[in-house]
C-alpha cells in the first residue's frame, strides 16, 4: 500500500510517518513545504492513501491560511480528480474551524473542498477536528503550549501564564497516530472522526505538573505514573530536554564502607538506591518493623546473611553479579550485605517506603 503524508516533516507528521515506517505493508511517500507540485502528482498518481496533514497556523500574513491551507487542499483534490482515482483522505482540521478566525474559516473551507471531492469522486473522507496535541518533537512557541512550556521549565526559562484557572483540553500524539492508523484498514463511510481520550487540565496544574518534572532530579521523587496523562505528560517533558542535558549526578554518601545514593522515590512504590561497596566491608546489620526490601547485586561478590530478631535463626545467601539474584528482605530478620570479593560490591537496593528521617523504621540487635 502506497501511502502520501502531506505535511511530513511537522509535529504531527512526523510521528505518523515513524509509526508507517513500522508497517511492512506500508510504502511510504511524503510532501512537505518545498517540494514542487510535480512531486505532488508523481505522489498522488500512485497513492492508496492520502494523509493531508499539511497547514499553517501562524503564517506570516494572513493570505497564507488561503493558499496553504485551502489552496493545497484543492490542488490535492483536482490532481486525484484528473487522474480519475478515488483514494481516500484522512485530513487534520482544527477545533477552531468552526470560530470566526482566519485560521478556522481556512480549516472549516478546506473541508468543504474534500466534501466536495468526496461526492465528486465517491472516495471516503475523514476529518479529525483536533483539539490541543502534545508530545513528543513538537515545536515550542508555536502550536502546543505544552512544548512551550515543557522547553522553557527544563531550561529554567520564564513561562507566561495570563490565567492559572484557564482550561485546556489535550489529546496524546500516539492516541492521535494511533487513530489515523486505523484509517487504513477500515472501509466505513464518515467524515468526521475523534481522537479519545481527551484529557482537561489549567494552565496552572500543567505549569505545576512540569515543575515537578523538572525537580525530580533533585528530590528523586517520581511523579504518579499510575495516571495516564501524567505518564503521557512527563514523557513529553523528557523529550523536550536539551540532548546535552539528560545525564545528572547523585547525591554519594560516602564512608570507609564506600558510597550510597539515593536513585528515584515514590510514595505509592517505594524507593530504590544503588551502592558501591569496598572489600571486607558491611552494610546493613539491622532491622525493619515494616519495611521490606529487596537486595540485587549487579557487580562483584557478596553474602548476605539474614537473622530472625526473636528465635535468632540464621540463614545465609552467597550472591554475585553474574546470577543476578534477587533477595527479599522481610521485616523482623536482621539483615546484611558482606562484600567478600576482590573488587568493589555493586548493589541495587528496592525499599517499600520512601526513608522518613522522623521515623527511620531502622534498629539495631540488642
């Protein structure tokens, strides 16, 4: 199957072209700002599907909104119209076609075109009136407050907010592909399709949201994942970080035993901290009430002995980075981590709760 993306190098068109590309049944062609009207037609002449994501939204004068996003939507429509092939047209419109703006009456008429060139040609159109689209590669200050704002946060730049209560309404960039892919492999009449699900969140509440992105690298607290739009949103965040600023430090504790950090933590799942620990040393040799833990070691050689607090039962666990053997840690067994190789002990250790100074759940064999 032969498939035309107008519009492919934009935000959108660009995560829709990744996911053909996955497509073994899937040829794909792709039009963008600069190429001729010849390779409009060679595209056109041969395509089983046409995508028409191509539009602007803030051109530099107004006469752009005709001749971009209507006049591309008609040279489209009389190309396919004069070959005499009836291909279908999945086309992205706007919310805002139906507002008295420029760029929605440019939308609302491009869409009349394909009505037409539907009726004319008997070809099934769909019309996606999108609402905001955040995600991945899109362009800050420019379409996407989300990629506005995502840019500026994680680079500690000023963000405008003219009302923290205003609402907006999201939609996820898979979620959109992922509609548009199953275009290609149904046959049902339409024209007009929605993306689900829709998300609705204050400029406030996203401002707060990416703020608390930006810090986890200094609180090591992971957001709450458990919810859809946030895992969608701090996703997002991530990609819009400077490439030469995705690597940070750790906080090392640091003694004769070697050094500890801290790695990521969260209240619904705990905690997690990695070690390095020298020859000949020990870590741990208490116990917990609650907390439960899980020890793995990455790198080296360990034993691990566990002691029950009241009957003084002991047993003992000989570990190495090779296995990659998990131990549980119950509560109520006296625990600790040996290093008895030649080389330094790396450990990866899980907690069940996040460490509470006031209330540190640690105590030692009297």
């Amino acid at each position: 199957m032969n498939v035309l993306v107008t519009g492919a190098a934009g935000f959108i068109g660009s995560n829709l072209c990744e996911w053909l590309r996955q497509r073994t049944d899937v040829t794909l062609l792709m039009f963008d700002r600069g190429d001729a009207d010849r390779d409009l037609r060679e595209h056109l002449a041969v395509a089983d599907f046409v995508y028409h994501l191509a539009g602007v939204m803030r051109p530099d004068n107004e006469g752009e909104f005709e001749t971009v996003n209507v006049g591309l939507t008609k040279r489209i429509c009389e190309h396919l119209l004069n070959l005499g092939r009836a291909v279908p047209i999945a086309f992205t419109s706007s919310v805002q076609a139906m507002l008295d703006n420029a760029y929605g009456k440019s939308k609302n008429r491009a869409k009349k075109v394909l009505i037409k060139y539907a009726g004319q040609s008997g070809a099934r159109i769909t019309v996606y009136e999108l609402t905001n689209v955040f995600g991945k590669w899109a362009k800050p200050n420019y379409t996407s407050v989300v990629a506005t704002f995502c840019h500026n946060i994680a680079r500690d730049l000023p963000i405008l907010i003219s009302n923290p209560e205003h609402s907006l309404e999201l939609v996820y960039i898979d979620d959109v592909v992922h509609r548009f892919i199953t275009d290609l492999d149904i046959s049902e009449e339409g024209v007009c399709s929605d993306v689900t699900p829709v998300y609705q969140v204050t400029l406030g509440c996203l401002s707060e949201l990416l703020i608390s992105f930006r810090d986890m690298r200094r609180k090591l607290v992971l957001p709450d994942l458990s919810d859809e739009f946030i895992r969608k949103l701090y996703g997002t965040y991530l990609s819009h970080l400077d490439p030469s600023n995705l690597s940070y430090a750790l906080d090392k504790r640091c003694d004769d035993r070697g050094c500890l950090a801290e790695f990521i933590k969260s209240d619904p799942a705990g905690q997690s901290f990695v070690s390095r620990t020298t020859p000949g040393a020990i870590r741990g040799n208490h116990y917990h009430r609650t907390k439960a833990e899980k020890f793995l070691v990455l790198d080296g050689q360990a034993v691990v002995r566990l002691q029950h607090v009241l009957s003084g039962e002991m047993v003992t666990y000989n570990v190495n980075g090779t296995d990659l053997s998990v131990i549980d840690i119950p509560p109520g067994l006296n625990h600790s981590i040996e290093n008895v190789g030649t080389v330094d002990l790396v450990t990866l250790f899980w907690a069940s709760e996040v460490f509470d100074p006031q209330n540190p759940d640690t105590y030692g064999v009297r």
